[in-house]
C-alpha cells in the first residue's frame, strides 16, 4: 500500500490543479531562509561553533590532522548541510497549514467521492499536531546534533527525522475532515510503523535534484492517498473484524 500512495500521489502531482499549489509553499521558505541566512550567517556560524566544541566528537576530530580542516570549520559546514532540511521543514509546516484541506478536498473528488465525511479533527487539532511534533523535532535534533557530523550518520540521521516530522504532521491533516475521532485514533494508532516508512520515503525524495523541491507536496499527496484509501479499507470491513492488514 506504500508504494500505491506514492504512485498515486506522483500521478496526483501532475493535475493542474496540484500545479498551482506546487511552487509558492517551496518558494517562500526558500526565500526565508535565503534572507535569514543573508541576515545572520556570521552569528550562526559563531553560534554553533561555540557549542559544538566542546562535544566529544568535535574534540576527537582535532586529534587527527586530516579531521582538524573539518572541525575547524564545523559551523559553516553544518550550516549548510542543515539548509535544505530546514527550507522542506519550513514547506512542510505551510503545506500542512495552507493547502492540505485543497489536496484532500481533490484526491478524495477524483478518487474516493464515496468516501463519507465524518470530520473527527479540526483546525484546532491539525495546530496543536503540528506544534507537538515540531516540538519533538527539535528537541530531537537538538539531541543528535553532534552525530550529524558523522559521515555515516550524516544521510541518515535528517532523512529519520524529516521522515518522523512527515509522519507526526501530515496523518492527521490527511484524515481529520473524512475519518471520525476513533477512526483517526485507530489508525494512527494501528499504522504507525506504516507512516513512519512513508514519512521517511517522502524524506528521501527531498534529496532527490529537482523532485527534492516539490517533496513536501509529493508527501501531502501521499498521506492523503495512504489515509483515506486506509479508511475506505477499514469501513469496508465487518464491523466485529480486528484491525485489518493493509499491504
């Protein structure tokens, strides 16, 4: 089922309708963050300078001469690296906020228009979601910060928590207007396994060239198709049935 939602919400990507929402959510964090880093990039710099430092890993690489290079210029250098995981953040929190109602009031016209409203979650809700899981996000960041410069975890550290970002944000934002309260409790509850994959499929398409800049719409689209084809799946089902394995 994971790699139907992501068929399809390539297919969906494609509509011109999808079209118009596809750039200015990318754009205007782009451009935020352009002015921001064109701001502050020498307070930045000094900033993280001064707080990696004194971590063990940064104090290992000064005892190797080839390293050293590195360390000495850790704060320019992990600048960089975090600049597109913080432009796709940035998307993310917009899409979720502005367009999402847009893509799922399409997806579900062009493909599930049996498919009943029955509005378990709100705007309130889809807010405080996306609060608690850029809180998460921080503080995970802010934990892993010094393994980021670790070339093995380099790739795989942002893709896990871009890839836990997708799946705390856009599950509820895809399911809050068709699935009741105990459905969206249901499933988020049942599949989480299954939306952390996506989340982190939707993350590597970030560092895709070109697709990378469309991602956080590819990942809306995603969700959305994933959530309501799950939904469909599950009222199709008997009512005694245990939870049921979508694959």
């Amino acid at each position: 089922m994971l790699m139907q939602s992501l068929l399809r919400a390539f297919f969906s990507l494609l509509h011109l309708r999808v079209l118009a929402l596809m750039i200015w959510p990318t754009a205007v964090a782009l451009v935020l963050w352009i002015a921001l880093a064109a701001a502050f990039w020498g307070q930045a710099v000094a900033a993280v300078d001064a707080a990696l430092r004194g971590t063990v890993v940064v104090e290992w690489m000064f005892t190797f001469a080839p390293l050293a290079m590195i360390a000495a210029q850790l704060g320019w250098i992990f600048l960089a690296l975090l600049f597109v995981p913080l432009v796709l953040i940035t998307a993310t929190l917009i899409i979720s906020v502005f367009s999402m109602q847009i893509m799922v009031n399409h997806v579900s016209a062009s493909d599930y228009p049996k498919l009943a409203r029955l509005r378990g979650g709100g705007l309130a809700g889809g807010a405080w979601n996306a609060l608690v899981a850029l809180l998460w996000f921080a503080a995970l960041a802010a934990v892993s910060l010094p393994l980021w410069l670790v070339p093995p975890l380099w790739p795989v550290l942002p893709v896990a928590l871009l890839g836990y970002l997708n799946y705390r944000v856009f599950p509820y934002d895809a399911l809050a207007e068709h699935a009741s309260s105990e459905e969206l409790d249901q499933i988020l509850g049942w599949d989480r396994a299954r939306l952390f994959s996506l989340g982190v499929a939707v993350a590597i398409t970030g560092y895709i060239p070109l697709l990378g800049l469309f991602a956080p719409l590819f990942g809306g689209l995603a969700f959305i198709h994933y959530g309501l084809a799950r939904l469909q799946a599950m009222r199709s089902a008997p009512i005694d049935a245990t939870p049921i394995r979508v694959e």
